[in-house]
C-alpha cells in the first residue's frame, strides 16, 4: 500500500488537550479519521480499518462501537464477506 504523507499544524497544548502522548499522535489521528470517515459515509468499514491500523474488521468494529457510530451494513456487504470466507 502507497501511502501520502502531509503535515498538520496543530496548537502546542494539542496533545494535552485531547491527553495523547506525541509518540502515540500519530495511531489517535489515524484512528480519529477512520471513525470521522467512516460516520460521514466516506469510507467503507474495509478502508477505515485499514486507515485505523488495524488488522481487522472487528477491531474497527469495537472502536466504531466505542464512540457510537452505527453500523453500516448492507445486503450487498453480507454478500461480499461471504464470498471472501
């Protein structure tokens, strides 16, 4: 997987406000993305999960779950994971 790297300028108590260490800065953004992505619809359980980091649905699915972000999940989805297993 490519990926693209950019820089954000955030304030210098950011990480004390949102209490994340920098070294676990970038995992939280990340992370923080993929639910954000994924509530807006933009992106599919399979990609926000792989923006996450995780290494599987059903870690994405916890944290979606965490933070109250309903699932969406159609027929065709059904479809599809059945295919794959």
């Amino acid at each position: 997987m490519s990926e693209v790297k950019t820089t954000v300028n955030l304030p210098s108590d950011f990480s004390l406000n949102v209490k994340v260490s920098e070294s676990e800065m970038p995992s939280f953004i990340k992370k923080t993305l993929a639910v954000e992505l994924y509530r807006e619809g933009k992106l599919s359980l399979g990609k926000a999960t792989e923006l996450a980091g995780f290494t599987s649905k059903w870690e994405m699915l916890t944290l979606l779950d965490s933070k109250g972000v309903a699932l969406r999940y159609s027929v065709e989805d059904v479809d599809e994971d059945l295919k794959v297993l």
